[in-house]
C-alpha cells in the first residue's frame, strides 16, 4: 500500500544520548516521528484521491468567468458552476508540465492546509481532463494580499549621521515630522 512502512525492517533511531542527533538534522526523535506520520497521511490521501478524480472536461460543469492569475505552473480561473451558479476559483496545471503525482501532492496539501482559517480553503474536486489536472478553492474575489497592502509611510527625515572616530561611537540625530508642530519640531536620538 502506497505510504506504509515496510513491517519487515523496523526503523532504527537513535537517540540525542546516544550521540545519534546528527542524522536527525537538528529534530528530535519525536518531531521525526512527526514528519513521518505526516508524510504517511499524506501519501494515503494522494492515492485516495487518485482514485476519486472526476474525468471530465472542466467546460462542461463550469463556465469560465475570467482568469483571476497565471503563474508558471498554472492559472487560476474564476468560474461558476453551470446549474447552480456557485462562484469558484479553479486552478489549472497542464499535463504537459505536472505530473499526476505533483498534482496530487498539490491538490493533497491544499485539502489539508485549507481548514486553517488564514489559507484559501480547497475543495475535494479533483478534476482530470484531457490536457490539464485541475481542482476547486473557495475564490478570493478581492485581489491578492499584495492589493492590500500598502506601502508605509514613514514620518521621519535623517538629517545628520555623525561619526566620531576617535570614540568610535556612531551617532544618527532625526526630525520626527509626525509630532511637528509649526514652531518646534522634535528631536530624536
């Protein structure tokens, strides 16, 4: 079964006491175990969903809105289903360059990073056509985070950079504009 440890070998570790740490690369024993799990979930999900991708034409369930981006390894789609109308991102690998397993690997940790409430929730719609894998994620209809954010505005003007060689002491004097008053601007150390 895909992801299962071999039972015939045990896997042996050794311990930070035993002066074995340094195959770890810096994790512990525990956080190693982990990983492993982790890994192990992961490739049983693959191969589930492997099983479960719905081989269809992506035009014939959903109507393309517009393209919400485009990357190198894919674009991104705004689209609607056709019978109920539900607004859906959709993003699209070509087959050309994604193999099945990368795109169940993607598809994979977006399923299990998508209930995390700050990441973009994936639905578990993996579709195979002729020329493209693609899957579902809730549309961000907004823009990107870079649309939001806004370049900071500093309040502050250097006016001196004063270098004592003798102490050797570096000292930096500023106008803090944001507590300017008309007759009295304030002086920062």
């Amino acid at each position: 079964m895909p992801g299962k440890q071999s039972e015939d070998k045990p896997m042996e570790v050794s311990t930070v006491e035993d002066g074995g740490d340094e195959g770890l690369g810096g994790l512990t024993v525990e956080e190693l175990q982990q990983g492993q799990e982790a890994a192990l979930a992961l490739e049983d999900m693959m191969a589930l969903s492997a099983q479960t991708l719905v081989q269809t034409e992506v035009e014939e369930l959903y109507e393309e809105v517009r393209p919400l981006g485009q990357g190198r390894f894919g674009r991104v789609l705004l689209v609607t289903h056709r019978q109920k109308g539900t607004p859906l991102a959709l993003k699209q690998l070509p087959k050309q360059s994604t193999s099945l397993r990368g795109f169940l690997y993607e598809f994979c940790v977006g399923l299990s990073l998508g209930t995390h409430s700050a990441i973009v929730t994936a639905y578990g719609i993996g579709i195979e056509s002729a020329n493209s894998y693609s899957f579902l994620t809730e549309p961000v209809l907004h823009g990107d985070l870079i649309t939001f954010i806004q370049p900071k505005v500093t309040t502050r003007a250097f006016c001196t950079l004063d270098w004592n060689a003798q102490s050797h002491n570096l000292s930096l004097c500023c106008l803090d504009w944001s507590q300017l008053s008309e007759s009295e601007p304030r002086l920062v150390l």
